[in-house]
C-alpha cells in the first residue's frame, strides 16, 4: 500500500514539477519577448499610437527597426516618419497599397468586414509574410 502511495505521490510531485518549469519557460519567452519590443522603442525613439484614424505596424526586419503608418482616410503611407511613395489600388471589397520597404514588397490590404460593426481590416505583408500589428 505505500508503495502505491509513494507512487501517486511521485506522479502528482512530477506533473507539478512539470508545471512550474512550463510556467517558467513562458515566463523568460515573454521576458524575451518584451526585450526585443523595448530595444525596438528605443531604436525608433517611440512608436506612434494607433487611433481610430490610423493603423500602426512595428516590427525589426534584417535587425533594423521600422514603424508603418496608414491613415485610413488618405491612405497615406509613412515608414519611420516619413512619408513614402505608394501604388494605390482600388477593388471592390477596399484596397491594395504597394510599397518598397529596404529592397522587400511590401503591400497593405484593406478589406471590408462582413457588417458595418466589422468596419475594415488591415493586414501588411513583406514579401508575402504577414507583419501582425501591435
């Protein structure tokens, strides 16, 4: 009987060992993770806030930093704070911006959401690759 004790003992002592180092090891991600978002802010100096009138992307590619501004009412473009040159495309379902970005495409593309409580989407690709947004 203690042997079957001891044995439970042992099972339940492992799977909350196993908790903890998988806690742990989330915890340093996201500790890694929040290094590389400040060394980013401070390489940019600050990121842009987003608002109901722009969109806002930041992201390191090839280890430098870049911040991509939409204002959704003129569809203008701004990297690091300056303004760039654009291909507007107009659709049925929004719009397909194309850009240059360090030698890589870059397109943002705007959807109309299903309902008008869904409003627009936006998503920037680079080279095909989806940029989530912050």
């Amino acid at each position: 009987m203690s042997v079957m004790l001891t044995a439970c003992k042992d099972a339940v002592n492992g799977k909350r060992a196993l908790e903890r180092a998988l806690k742990k090891r989330m915890e340093r991600k996201e500790e890694k993770r929040q290094a590389r978002w400040d060394a980013l802010v401070d390489k940019l100096g600050h990121i842009p806030p987003e608002s109901d009138a722009s969109k806002v992307w930041t992201f390191l590619m090839e280890g430098e930093p870049f911040s991509i501004v939409l204002y959704r009412d003129s569809l203008n473009v701004y990297c690091n704070g300056e303004e760039i040159e654009t291909l507007n495309e107009f659709c049925d379902d929004g719009a397909i911006i194309d850009f240059e970005l360090n030698g890589h495409k870059a397109r943002i593309k705007t959807t109309a959401g299903g309902s008008r409580s869904e409003g627009m989407t936006f998503a920037l690709t680079i080279d095909g690759g989806i940029v989530p947004g912050k």
